[in-house]
C-alpha cells in the first residue's frame, strides 16, 4: 500500500477522472461520487492500470460508518478509505486496504482532538486539512509518526512544494494544473509512502 507520488489527484468530476486516467498518476482520490457510478468507476481505473482510493464520507447515497466502509471494502476493494470516522477506519485497516485518518485544523482544541482520534483508529496515513499549513503538518507527523497527506488550499506548486519540505508524503489535490505540473512517468516520481 505505498504511493510513490508528490500528487494523489482527488478526483470531483468524471472530467477529471478521464484526466486521472490519461495521466501517469497511479493512484488517485474519489470524491463526491453517487454509489451508482462506483461499478463502471472501477472497471475503467483497473482498465487503465489505476488504483482508487474513496473518500467515504463524500460517496451519496452510502451511510458514512462502518458497514458502508465493509461494503465497500468486498464489493470494490480499493486501495485505500479516507473518512474522519473512526469505525471506518478501524474497518479499513481490518480489511487491510489503506486506512487514511481525515483531520480538519480549525484551532488548538480541534487539533487535540484529532490526536485523541488517531491514538484510537491507528490509521495507516493521515490526510491534513488545510495543507498549506508546513509547521503544523512537521507536528503532526512529529506527534503521530504516521504519514502525512497534505490536502486543502494548496494551490500552487510552492504550496505543494512547502507541505513535501514540512514532511508531507504527498499532496491530495483537484487541482488539476497541479497534476500536470507533477505528472511524470512512475519511475521519475518521488515522494513518501504510506
């Protein structure tokens, strides 16, 4: 379960995941997805030689807890679930595929709590939100000693560039002049694993 990316395209629209399948991306983020369109979504990424990882908790017509995490997990078998649940990804990593630990940094309070929750749930990665954040991103990774996925607000390739010298694995983006910038083929790419 290692990506090998300084990009992890977090795909909005079947625009953009046309892109993620043209580009040299491995391993790309489903957001705002309607559970209708999981099938035919994975046909193609394994098609194409891809590997998804689904944000959980944007998936419509899903229950966001841990019986849509198993769901998904035997029907589709990801790479990888991001939630800010804890019961999936306590089910992620049982299914072993990628448990990725979403955090929001909205103040001090929150972000104590967020250590409290990935204490409990243990996750393979976590996803910081925003990542334009390098000091906070350098504690997180610090304090937890998990692999850090920057993610929100990054907008340009210094802000990419900031998150992966705070000690960011990768950066999580729809932002798909980012991806271009990074697209290289898979034995130039660099970047953390998780």
């Amino acid at each position: 379960m290692e990506a090998k990316q300084r990009i992890i395209p977090a795909i909005k629209t079947m625009k953009q995941f046309d892109a993620f399948l043209s580009s040299g991306y491995t391993i790309g983020v489903l957001l705002e997805v309607h559970i209708a369109q999981l099938k035919s979504i994975f046909a193609y990424a394994r098609r194409h030689g891809k590997e998804l990882i689904i944000h959980v908790d944007l998936v419509q017509g899903l229950s966001h807890d841990e019986h849509a995490a198993e769901y998904l997990c035997q029907e589709f078998r990801p790479h990888g679930l991001i939630s800010t649940k804890a019961g999936v990804i306590m089910k992620a990593r049982q299914k072993h595929v990628l448990a990725v630990q979403r955090i929001f940094l909205l103040d001090s309070h929150a972000l104590e709590k967020s250590y409290q929750l990935i204490a409990k749930t243990n996750p393979d990665c976590i996803e910081v939100i925003p990542g334009a954040m390098p000091h906070i991103i350098r504690e997180v990774k610090e304090r937890t000693g998990k692999p850090i996925y920057a993610g929100g607000l990054i907008r340009t390739p210094a802000d990419v560039e900031q998150a992966l010298e705070a000690g960011a694995a990768a950066v999580t983006t729809s932002n798909e002049t980012l991806w271009r910038h990074y697209d290289r083929p898979r034995d130039e790419e660099a970047g953390g694993s998780c």
